[in-house]
C-alpha cells in the first residue's frame, strides 16, 4: 500500500492517548495498548499529490479498504463508497505464507523500531524462515507449539538469550494473529523453562515428604542434652532452609539476614553476568528467619570464628 495509515488521537481518545499523537497498527496490536474510537488517517502521495485525509473509520481493516480506493482511483477526490466490511464467520481464514508474513513484520517494524531491534528480529524471522523450511512449512497457520517448542530448542544459546528470543517470536505471533493469519499465537502457548539452577535444586531435593517428616520429629528431641550449642528447633529452621532454598550447607550455615529481600525473596546466587537470581520461600519461614535474626544478629546461625568452610559445615551437622 501506498499510502500510510495511522490514528490521531484526540483530545476526548478513551485509550487517554495524547491529544494530536498518532499510532499504527503494529504498535496497537502490541499487550496492554488502550483501544479507542480516534479516527484513521492516510498519508501519501497519489498521482504526485501529497495529502492527508482522514479516512473516517476507526476499524483499521475499513480504512486500509477506503486508502485501497483512493490508490486504485489515482485519486484524493471524490467520495469513496466502501461499506463497512462486517466480518463472516463462516469465511475461510486468509492464508498467509511464512516469508511473506515475516517480511511484512519486518516493514512495518522499520518504521518504528530502533535499527538495532529491527536487526534481532531480522535474524531471528531468517532461522524462523530456515527451521520451517526444514519442516517443510509454507504457510503461517501451519506452526504449533510443538514447532515453537522445538525450534526453541534447536538454538544453541543460553536460557538468557532464550527467553530473549522467546520474547520476541511471542508478538510477531501475535501481530499474525491480528491480521488473523493463525487462529491463536503459538508461542504464547510455549511457557518458558524455569531456571537450570532452580530445576536442579527441584531434582536434587534429597528427601521424600515422609524421611522430612521423621527429621523434624527428630528435631524436637535434639539438643536437649547442655554439651549441644544447638537446639531442635536451630535444626529444623537450618533444614527448612536448606530445603526451601537448595542452598549449599555452607550457605546456609553462613545465611546473612540481607540475602532475604523485604518481599521474602531469598537470593540463591548471582550468575557471571551480576544478575542475581531469588527463590520464594513460604510466610512462615520467612518469619522465622525474620525472628532468628532479631534473636542472633544479621547470621541467623550465629556468627563464625573460622573462615574455614570445612569446619563450618562440619560443626552445622555434615558434609556436602
Ligand atoms: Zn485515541
């Protein structure tokens, strides 16, 4: 299409856009954008006359179909008869090929990204253009997402860059939805894996609900004898945490009150990059480290002589 479209909102737009502010439809289709009534204008030139003109529609598939006119007609003039196109059920849905769906992202993406995110997803669309090529895919409606699922796998980069990626093939789906390319966006259906550290703390944990059980029955006699320093109840708080948290023994046994954030998040590491990654734990432990630390100090487990890991985790109970 020649001409270009774009709404200007006014100053009564019920999205509360800027008065005089103008949106495509790219950016509309994006999450969270505020719909309203303000009209669709064109811009362009037409038989080397440039001109905006309101189109008078709010639907942006009635305005592309009166701009469609005026670019037939050679002409600005005249008052184009276009009724207003009332969607049919029962049509079949537009078929759209891969390459021309993600060359037609891409345009539009021009206008109004910066080069540097054009660029991402330039390269990301050309492994999407060459895995659906392998699949034997032509046409957009034929991705599931299982094909997201694999093709996601199929990249040789970090989790990081992977939910990246993610992040970016989930609106150009959603943008093939809007022009009802796909009858549902596939990435969207595609959650993202948790993180490897979290997953491995979930697979390591060494103990069934019934072996937790007997060791905090244990607790509660533990320590009742003077020679121990620890009580039971140091121990059951010391597992929970460890438990919860995945931490290594001598995390824990080195637990400082700042590695919990005021939301009850507990920092489990930071990763080479200084990102650092949480983990939840449940109220009441939160509550109980709350406690330990009002009642021992910022190490909820006391505070420690040596600076030798070895004969910290032993005197906490063990080894690795
Ligand atoms: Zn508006």
């Amino acid at each position: 299409m020649a001409l270009k479209l774009y709404r200007r909102h006014r100053k009564e737009c019920e999205g509360s856009h800027a008065e005089d502010t103008r949106s495509g439809e790219f950016e509309e289709g994006r999450r969270g954008w505020k719909k309203c009534g303000c009209l669709i204008h064109a811009s362009g030139s037409l038989h080397g006359a440039f001109k905006r003109k309101n189109t008078g529609r709010t639907d942006w598939r009635e305005a592309k179909a009166i701009a469609l006119e005026w670019e037939k007609t050679h002409s600005w003039d005249g008052e184009v008869a276009v009724p207003p196109i009332v969607p049919e059920p029962s049509s079949l849905p537009k078929r759209t090929t891969i390459e021309r769906a993600a060359k037609t992202f891409l345009d539009e993406l021009r206008e109004h990204a910066a080069a540097a995110t054009h660029k991402k997803y330039r390269l990301l669309l050309n492994r999407f253009k060459a895995f659906s090529e392998q699949r034997g895919y032509v046409m957009i409606d034929q991705w599931e997402p299982l094909d997201v699922r694999e093709f996601r796998s199929s990249w040789k980069v970090s989790p990081g860059t992977a939910v990246r990626n993610m992040a970016m093939l989930k609106p150009f789906f959603e943008w093939c939805l809007n022009n009802e390319w796909v009858s549902r966006n596939p990435a969207r259906l595609v959650k993202n894996p948790k993180g490897r550290e979290v997953r491995r703390a979930e697979q390591k944990l060494p103990f069934t609900d019934e072996e937790l059980k007997r060791i905090y029955e244990a607790c509660k006699t533990y320590g009742r004898e003077s020679r121990y320093v620890w009580n039971g109840d140091d121990l059951a708080d010391f597992i929970s945490l460890s438990i919860y948290t995945g931490l290594r023994i001598s995390d824990v046994a080195l637990f400082h009150i700042d590695r919990m954030l005021p939301t009850g998040e507990i920092l489990i590491r930071t990763t080479k990059a200084g990102t650092h990654v949480y983990t939840w734990v449940p109220d009441w432990l939160q509550k109980r480290i709350q406690e330990r630390s009002e009642k021992h100090g910022p190490f909820i487990f006391g505070t420690h002589k040596t600076e030798t890991l070895e004969v910290i985790t032993e005197g906490s109970g063990g080894g690795n």
